[in-house]
C-alpha cells in the first residue's frame, strides 16, 4: 500500500551548486528526484549555480533535501540561508555542517572526545616554507597522506611515499585550498559507517568494507569503475563490527549532526585498532554511492531511504517562518 506523502509539500532538490563536487552531486541529485517522484512526491531540481536560493521561498517551497556535496553545498552556508528563508532541510544543522567540513577541525573535537584518528600537521598557505614540508614525515612517518582540509570526494588527496614528493603533494593540495593536511597513513581495512538520525535516537547502519584496486580508493575508482569491491556483510573479524558502529555514533553525536551522515574509518592491519578519518554530513546518492548500499543490506530501499531523510528534514531553531 503507497504511503500519501502529499502533506511534505513541494519539495526542492538541490543539486549541483559551484563546488568541486558539482558533477557527483548532479548524479546524487537526479538520484533523489527520481525516487521522490516515484514516491508521489512534488519534487524539483534546483540548482543553486543557475538560480538564486531566495527563489525557493517565492516559488513556494516547503523543504529541500540537500544533494549537494562540497565546501559550498555541505559546508553551512547553503543550511544558514535556508535557516533565514525558515525552510526545513536534510541533514546537519549549520555549526555541525561547518565543522564536520573541516577535516582539521573535526580531528580537534574528536581528539578531545578521546575517539581515535590519524596523527597529522596543518600547514596553512604562506604560513610554511619547503623546509618545513620535508619535515612532516619527520613527525608523522611515511608515507603520509596530503589532502586540501575543506575538500571531498579525494580531490587533492596524495599518498606520498618518499620525502622528495611533499612537495608536489603540498603543491597539488594548495590548488583547492589555502589548508592543507598531512596526515598519518594507516595500514589496513578500509571501511566506512552510515548513520541515521539524531542524538540518542541514531543509529548505525551495517559497516562497508571497501576493497579498491591496489588499494587506491581515489575519485574516479569511487564513482566511475566497477572494480572497487563494496563488502557488506563487511566480513571483519567478530566483535570489530560492533565496535565500530559504537564509535561511529559516538563521533557523529558529539558534532551534534543529525538527520544522517557517513563516517569514515581505517583499520590499523597490525593492531586492528580503528581511526577515524572524517565525517560526510551531505553523503553521495549516486549509483555507486555507499549510503544506500548499507541502507539495502538493512533492508531498507533506496526510494525508502530517501523519504526517510526527507521526512527529517528540519531547522536548527524548530521554527519555520
């Protein structure tokens, strides 16, 4: 029996935007409408690039579910404008959006959380000269990982073996952004963890285990190969699982996100110890994407899932204008 989903309204869509990520989250986007109408729902595509966000109050939206990925789409600024315009929206709120778009940032709530996550150096653009870059290995080891700070999707992300390709690496980062962070490279299984909801009310989703050729999880091998391998049931040893997931709510909880979100993790091959290496409070919706692959295994459709998150949508303040 179909659900009447009519009292949602019409529904924005958003989609695209400016950021780097504007390709994924066109194919997240089509994604989400395309479910939503299947569902009955009056959705829309919007896409903030193309029309301005003060056109969704004029045109008589009551909600829009973000599809976009990226400083400008997942960051807070698009949250706080539908914050202001008192239109409800999927996911986090603006301060965990903000915080969880910045990898640094979100290591320094965790570290003082007690939740594991790699080592790492901030270098911050004119603040570093060549001879400190060849001395972050120095400090973290090698290889090490460099990575813009505010980017997704493995944009700008180096895994640097030798001291003499920092800098390129640093060089490759400093082109997305005026942040960038060397990081610890762990070892090991490569998993990620969905959740689903808010403040004691969350809950984890079963754990992917990602198996990429040569281990190289990179942009094009999430989103345009078939080779990358997405195991779920992740087949980690017994009890590993669990505990995940436990630290996985505990991370997204103490950011204050809600509605959903994806967290990524490495597993230490030697010691089987988890560290965290960032939080996705806008996650990917394509056809590759791993939120819907661990909703299926929790039996749960991609159509569902979508109503699900559209059905959370809400605002910081609780109050819609």
């Amino acid at each position: 029996m179909s659900q009447n989903l009519t009292y949602l309204g019409k529904v924005a869509v958003l989609m695209g935007g400016h950021s780097t990520e504007r390709e994924v989250s066109l194919m997240s986007g089509a994604g989400v409408l395309q479910a939503l109408l299947s569902k009955g729902v009056d959705a829309h595509a919007f896409d903030p690039s193309e029309r301005d966000l003060s056109e969704l109050k004029r045109d008589g939206f009551a909600r829009c579910f973000i599809a976009l990925h990226g400083r400008l789409g997942e960051g807070g600024a698009v949250q706080g404008a539908l914050e202001l315009l008192g239109i409800p929206y999927t996911g986090s709120g603006v301060m965990a959006s903000s915080i969880a778009m910045d990898k640094v940032m979100t290591k320094r709530i965790w570290i003082a959380e007690g939740i594991p996550t790699p080592r790492y150096a901030l270098l911050r653009q004119g603040a570093f000269d060549r001879q400190r870059v060849i001395e972050v290995p120095d400090t973290l080891g090698l290889p090490v990982i460099v990575k813009p700070a505010h980017e997704g999707s493995s944009f700008g992300v180096t895994k640097v073996a030798g001291y003499s390709g920092m800098a390129e690496a640093v060089a490759e980062a400093g082109k997305l952004d005026s942040h960038i962070l060397c990081e610890e490279c762990i070892e090991g299984d490569e998993v990620t963890c969905p959740v689903l909801g808010n403040g004691d009310d969350a809950y984890a989703l079963p754990v992917i285990r990602i198996v990429a050729p040569e281990g190289n999880y990179d942009y094009q091998n999430k989103y345009f190969t078939d080779t990358t391998q997405y195991l779920v049931p992740c087949g980690l040893p017994e009890g590993e699982e669990e505990a995940i997931q436990a630290l996985v709510l505990k991370a997204y909880r103490v950011l204050d996100c809600r509605g959903w979100g994806r967290v990524d993790v490495m597993i230490d091959g030697k010691t089987r110890k988890p560290y965290l290496l960032e939080i996705n409070t806008s996650p990917g919706m394509t056809s590759h994407s791993l939120v819907p692959k661990s909703a299926r295994a929790a039996g749960i459709s991609y159509e569902d899932l979508c109503v699900r998150l559209l059905q959370s949508a809400a605002l910081d303040t609780g109050k819609v204008v």
